[in-house]
C-alpha cells in the first residue's frame, strides 16, 4: 500500500501534474484501495484548509503586494545606497540590503525578488554591472525572505510540526537569516570588485537623514509586525492584517501613489497567489491523512533509521536530499512532502525542532536561487532577459556562500537558537 | 475574490481593534474569515488551472517535447478526476450536515451553508478544465 501512495505520486509529478493534484490523488488511490471511507476525501481538504494560523499565508501575501504597490521599494533604496554610498560593488550590496529590508514585510522569496528587480535591474545594468550577475544577485538577495520574519515558510513548518511555535521560528530565523544576507554582500562585492563592476559616477549620495525620513514609513514595517508579535498584542495573522492597513495607510495618505484600481488589483493578484498555495495544502492534507493512517512515513523512517547512519551522516544526506528537492520545488511543497519522514527522524536524535526548521528552511532558500530550476532566479532572468544558464559563473559563487552559511547554522545550532532564547520562546 | 480577500482583511482587523480596546474578543469572526479563506483558495485554484499557475514539476516534460501535448493532457484529466470526486462526494458531506442538522461550533448556524461551497466550486472548476480540455484537442 505504500507503494501505491508514493509510486502514483511520484509518476504523476514528473509528468508534469499540478503536484496538488498528484498528491490528492495519490491519497484517494489508498483510501479507495484500503476502504478507509470516501467521505474523509471532502472532510479532509475542507478542513486541510479551514485553520486559522493559515489565514497569515493570504495576508502576508497581500502585505507584500501592497508595500510594493506604495512606492515603499524606492525610498528604501535610496536610504540603502546612502547607508552604502557610492563604492564598486556598491550597488549590488545595496540591492541586497534592500531585499533583506522587503523581507521582513512579505513573506515570499519570488515576490520579494520581483519587487527588487523592478527597481535595482534598470540602474545595476546601467552602472555596468552585466545582466547575468545582477539577475543572480537580486535572486540570492530575495532567498533570504523565507528566512527573515515574517516567512510564510515558517508558517507552515509550524503547523505541521507544533512543537515549533509560529514566534519562536521567527525569532530563529532572523540572526542566519541576516548572516546569510551579509554574506551575500561581502560575495557581491568581492565580485564586483575583482570584475571591476560599477564605475565612479559623479550622482550625489542621497542625504541620510533626508533618505532615513522617507524611508521611515516603510521601514517601520517590520517593527510594527515584530515588536506587535514580540508584545502580545497580535498574532502572526493579526500582525500581518495589521500590516496590510498600514502599508495601505502608508500608500493612499503618505505616498499617495495607491489608487483605489491598484488596490483591487493587489487583491485579485494576492487571492491568486495565496489560493496557488493553499491548493497544494488542502489536497496534500488528503495524502497526509492517507500516510498517516497506514503509518507510510513511520515505516519509511524506521527504515532510514535502521541504516544505523550515525548522526551527522545522517543530517548531511538530509539536506542534500532536501537541496535536490529544493531545485524543483517551493518550500510550502517540500515540507508537505517530506516532513512527515523526516520528523520522526529529528526526534530520534533529539534535535531541537525550531533549529530543524531553521537549518531546512536555509536549504529552500539555497533551493530558490540554485540553476536549473530556482524559482527566484526564475522570476530575475525573466525580468532581465538572460537565461538561467548564463547565471551559473556568477549564481554558483553565492551558492557557496549561502551554503557555507548554512552550514555554519548546522553546526552551531545557537546561532538560530540565541535570539528565540533571549526573548523566551523556548 | 478580491471581495472575499477584502473581507477577510477587514475581519481580522475590526477583531484586533475591537479586542485591542474593549478586552472582548469575538471569536466567531475566526468562522467566517476561514470560511472566505475557503471559498478564496478555490474559486483562486480553478483561475489557476485555467491560467496555468498551479506548481508543477514540468521541467522533464519541457525537455521532451513529443510528450509534451499528452502530459498536459493528463494533467488537466487528472485534475478533473480529483475534483470531478470531490464535486461528487463534497455534496454527499453536504447532504449529511443538512440531513442531520450539523451546527457549526461557534455561531451555531447550520453546517451545510459553509460544506456546500466545496462541492459547488469544485464542479465549476471541472466545467472549466472540461471547457480547456476541448480547447486544446
């Protein structure tokens, strides 16, 4: 019987099935094949969806679109490159930073990537930089979004594996995430430096002070997401609800760059965004169902246990396997797929399930930007014009880099653990 | 959609205001706002089928290009299959809350008013890969 579940699934997927689909048949092939009763079929995608700390997956959706939509990008870019200033290489860190600051409003590494394109492609490719480096830096830059709160990854991690509360992944993600985009930035520089990319030009640096002012309204997003969940006064979906009226504050009275069309628009696009997603969790919860009552992943993880792998063995497979999974498919996908057998597994060797989430969330991000498939690099070479193959000389040095942070997380579990730590959540 | 997503906003927001001042939290908005959540997610999946959004691995179908017409094929009668059931069977989860007068937990309304949209959208999500099935013969 297992064997129907995973070998259905796994054909269906590679041909090319919509891998919600592919699941939720999957999962109706077992449960008519063992009698398990057709009805849990409806019951089981009704309420797969019907949570409520899913609702912060639409909403963190909408929150991004609506920052984006407000012209909050371009004054954060200007405060960013007076922060930076004008330097080789300054640009592609400014570029950077400005994605790590997006990343704490929305919660999706495409989008985030989209909205930094929008706005650094045109400038990086006319102060020399070329487009295949510039697209593999606004990709890398935008992975880091899953790992900088809020992540609509971490959302989901949570709810399938509840000992990792919402807050407390949160609070984990942010010291690898920020280390990660550091990093990103001592490589973008490196590069740009040695290739000589960006030359002198005699543009003013904006004023700081002017530049932190303007900047201000967006940049207060983040706090006001973090310190409400920090404080109490919200939950992570509330937190995101309240961050969509403020960015739509910020955009009709601020700014005054919405109109009315722009927010129906952002609406439409976030419904759609959002539903995508949910699609995959209502009908994997039908697979999920299915697995669980055989006991499929118990089985399969008793197995993998019984290769007495010792511990590090062990870990090291598990995110090369994730790596290679993380090539052709988002994180929501992934962690449906294979967090039931890998959950078992960490609790076997006791890990601390927050620094699990952590330390595979960072092999998604890597997953997003890594060639062929990385569904951010996707998005830049699209908006750029190249293909993704032309990315690979520039793409594979932040892949080492993103890696080694990863790494460094993996085995220094307190990196992701001090900050959950100090604010105590664990 | 967009009405649902707006709502759904809305909602959560009043809720937050309304516990943020008056200490009264009125949890059976939580009912409705993951009601709309629902009805949103698949009115915005049959979209995406017919736009193509849904995630799919296509990346070994692409490189075959003779395979290429019939795994779409397969995609969309696979798809059809799975909510073709659940259209089917959704209305049979229907048909037993209102059968039994199931209530919902916090507002106390009958179950059947939020467990007959599934079936509902789900068969106009077949009629539509139905109608994308023909167009790509």
């Amino acid at each position: 019987m297992d064997w129907i579940l995973f070998g259905i699934f796994v054909v269906l997927m590679f041909s090319g099935v919509p891998l919600a689909v592919a699941m939720g048949l999957a999962g109706t092939a077992v449960v008519a094949a063992s009698g398990l009763g057709m009805l849990s079929l409806p019951t089981n995608v009704y309420t797969g969806i019907a949570k409520y700390p899913l609702m912060a997956i639409p909403v963190f959706v909408i929150a991004g679109l609506i920052f984006e939509r407000a012209g909050v990008a371009a004054t954060i870019v200007r405060f960013a490159s007076a922060v930076v200033g004008q330097r080789q290489g300054g640009l592609a860190m400014v570029a950077i930073l400005v994605a790590m600051i997006l990343g704490g409003i929305s919660g999706s590494g495409p989008a985030d990537s989209a909205a930094v394109g929008a706005v650094m492609l045109p400038s990086m490719v006319k102060a020399g930089y070329p487009k295949e480096f510039t697209a593999g830096v606004i990709a890398a830059a935008g992975s880091t979004d899953i790992l900088i709160p809020p992540s609509i990854a971490f959302v989901v991690y949570s709810l399938l594996v509840p000992q990792a509360s919402v807050p407390a992944l949160f609070a984990a993600g942010m010291v690898p995430g920020i280390l990660s985009g550091v990093t990103l930035m001592f490589v973008a520089w490196w590069l740009s430096t040695r290739h000589g990319f960006e030359q002198p030009t005699d543009e003013p640096r904006p004023p700081f002070w002017k530049s932190l002012k303007e900047a201000g309204w967006g940049l207060a997003a983040p706090v006001i997401i973090l310190g409400g969940m920090r404080s109490g006064y919200f939950t992570p979906t509330e937190a995101a609800v309240v961050a969509v009226f403020y960015g739509f504050f910020v955009g009709m009275v601020v700014y005054r760059s919405l109109t009315w069309r722009n927010v129906y628009d952002v609406l439409v696009e976030s419904a759609e965004i959002a539903s995508v997603i949910l699609t995959v969790v209502a009908l994997a919860s039908v697979f999920a169902w299915a697995s669980n009552t055989l006991g499929t992943f118990d089985h399969l993880a008793k197995a993998m246990l019984g290769a007495g792998l010792p511990e590090i063995a062990m870990l090291v497979s598990i995110q090369v396997l994730l790596l290679i999974a993380g090539m052709f498919l988002d994180a929501i996908s992934i962690y449906f797929i294979f967090l039931p057998l890998l959950i078992p597994i960490a609790i076997h060797f006791q890990w601390d399930l927050v620094w699990f989430g952590v330390v595979i969330t960072m092999n998604m991000a890597l997953g997003q930007f890594h060639p062929p498939l990385g569904v951010n690099l996707m998005v830049t070479c699209r908006m750029a014009g190249v293909s993704m193959e032309s990315t690979i000389p520039w793409v594979l040095w932040m892949v080492a880099a993103m890696a080694g942070t990863m790494f460094l997380v993996t085995f220094v579990p307190e990196l992701a653990l001090w900050l959950p730590r100090q604010l105590g959540y664990l | 959609m967009a009405v649902s997503m707006g709502l759904l906003c809305l909602i959560t927001m009043a809720n937050v205001l309304v516990r943020y001042f008056t200490d009264i939290s009125f949890a059976f908005t939580e009912e409705v706002s993951i009601f709309l959540m629902v009805v949103m997610t698949l009115v915005g999946a049959s979209h995406a089928f017919v736009k193509g959004h849904h995630i799919a691995i296509t990346y070994f179908v692409d490189r075959a290009p003779r395979l290429r017409h019939a795994a779409r094929r397969l995609a969309t009668v696979c798809s059809l299959a799975m909510f073709g059931l659940l259209a089917v069977l959704g209305t049979r989860m229907a048909w037993d809350d209102y059968r039994f007068e199931v209530t919902t937990p916090s507002l106390g309304v009958p179950q059947w008013w939020y467990s007959a949209w599934l079936p509902a959208i789900a068969a106009l999500i077949v009629v539509r890969l139905l109608l994308q099935l023909r167009r790509d013969r």
